[in-house]
C-alpha cells in the first residue's frame, strides 16, 4: 500500500465521508449507506477502495459484515503528515513577528 493509494481513497469525498463515520466505530455497509444516495453495490465499491487503501478493515459475524477504521493505514497517513510538524511552527513565528510589526 503506498501513499498514493490511501490518499487517492480519501480524495473522494464520499469515501471520506464513510471513513469519517465510521471514527465513530464499527459499521457494517446498510448502517453506513444511511444518508448517502448511495446503491448497496456502490457502497461496496467504496469500501472496497478503503480496505485496498489499507484505511478500513472488516470482521465477518456470520453473514454481516463490520467494517471499522485500521489503526495501521491512519498510522500512516500520521507519519506522512508528521515530515511537515517543523513547518509550522516557523510559519506560526513568521506570522506572529508580522502582527508585532504591524502593531507598532
């Protein structure tokens, strides 16, 4: 799984949405599908694109299936953003020395 693949399943916003929700715990694809106008294949496409993105996983119960979000794939995507944490607190400084300046 590369970055590419999980950034590309959290570049559609209905997958996003799905994945949002799914923060909230495990789901299995009816309960998911709420609100969204969405087919039950459609929704499994989605899912399907997540789970390959290594971002969701399932656990089958009998014939239901709970998806939940994969502690692994946000870990990954944590340290993708984690190589930018310098970058902001310069940024911060810089802007704060501007507000100083135009003050005076």
């Amino acid at each position: 799984m590369s970055e590419t693949e999980f950034f590309k399943a959290l570049a559609d916003p209905t997958r996003r949405a799905v994945f949002e929700r799914l923060a909230d715990g495990e789901m299995n694809a009816t309960d998911l599908r709420q609100g969204f106008d969405l087919s039950q294949p459609a929704m499994s496409q989605h899912l399907a694109v997540l789970r390959t993105a290594g971002l969701i996983a399932e656990q089958k119960h009998g014939r239901n299936v709970l998806y939940r979000i994969n502690p692994d794939g946000v870990a990954r995507i944590h340290q993708w953003l984690s190589r930018y944490n310098s970058f902001w607190p310069s940024r911060v400084d810089d802007l704060k020395q501007l507000l100083k300046e135009m003050d005076q």
